[in-house]
C-alpha cells in the first residue's frame, strides 16, 4: 500500500473520544481491501452519502470481511474536517497532510467524478478494484456482493483498466 499513501503517512483512527495518529502498516496493510473516502463537510452530496457507507461498512466489518476505509478529506479548513470526521467510523489522513491529500485528489477527484467519491483497492498489491464505489455500495445497502469490483459492461469492457490505475 506504500504505493498508495507514500511510506511515511500516518492516519487519525478513533480511540474513543480521541484521536490518536496510527501508522499505515498496523492498520491498512493488513486488511483485504482499501477504500480511500473523498468527502467534504461543505457538499450536500457527501453529508448524504456518509451515513450510507458508515452503515454498510459497519455491516461489511461486522461480518469479518477484511475492509478499511480511509477518509481524504476536500474540507476548507480543520474544523470542518474534525467535524467531518467525528461521523466516520475509520481512518482518516489528517487534515495537516495536505500534499497527500492533494496527490490522491488530483488522482481521483475531478469536476467530471465530483465528491463523494468511494475508490476500492486491493490492499496488498495496489490494484484499483472499483473507481465507482460510491455506487456499488448504494446498490448493495447490505454488502452482500462485497468486495464490489468493477462491474463489466455488456460488451465485457470494464469501466476502466486497473493495470493503469495504480496510484504512483
């Protein structure tokens, strides 16, 4: 996962009331699938969808299947963030990391894919799984087809080539 984040981001978890940094090996490298959370306090469209994928998470994670979600935030400012994040049940990169998270949302954000924006990854290789996340979990409100991957379209190309889209 080194080639997603970058060997030396740490990442807020929740330790009850409080935050406390944690490094990427002991909590990301070990879980199956990865997926990197684009959402900002400021869009309707992000406070809507949160709840939605906090609850499937919830129900995917309870169910043992290995999933890590990590929060990139696109919030003005870090109150907005701390605000933002209190709602999410994972691991964020913090708000003062901010050329990874411009990196990732340089990547994987732009005005034609827009936020919230839910990319799945395989967390041993890098691969990207899914750019549409957001959707597959929408049309999966149980997560029974966990670890949504990309789906084909009836001409069997899939939405997009994972080969290229490895993070470097």
């Amino acid at each position: 996962m080194d080639r997603v984040f970058g060997s030396a981001v740490h990442f807020l978890s929740h330790n009850d009331v409080e935050q406390r940094e944690t490094e990427i090996v002991t909590q990301v490298q070990k879980e199956g699938v990865v997926g990197l959370f684009f959402s900002a306090l400021w869009s309707a469209q992000c406070r809507g969808f949160t709840p939605k994928l906090v609850e499937v998470y919830t129900k995917v994670v309870a169910e043992g299947h290995p999933f890590q979600v990590v929060f990139v935030s696109n919030d003005t400012d870090e109150e907005q963030f701390g605000e933002n994040f209190a709602e999410q049940p994972w691991l964020a990169i913090p708000f003062k990391e901010t050329q990874t998270r411009a990196r990732l949302l340089r990547k994987f954000v732009n005005k034609a894919t827009g936020m919230p924006r839910l990319v799945l990854f395989d967390a041993v290789t890098g691969k990207v799984l899914n750019k549409n996340g957001m959707e597959a979990v929408e049309d999966d409100k149980d997560g029974q087809n966990f670890p949504w991957r990309f789906r084909f379209l009836s001409s069997s190309r899939p939405l997009c080539d994972s080969d290229s889209d490895t993070v470097h």
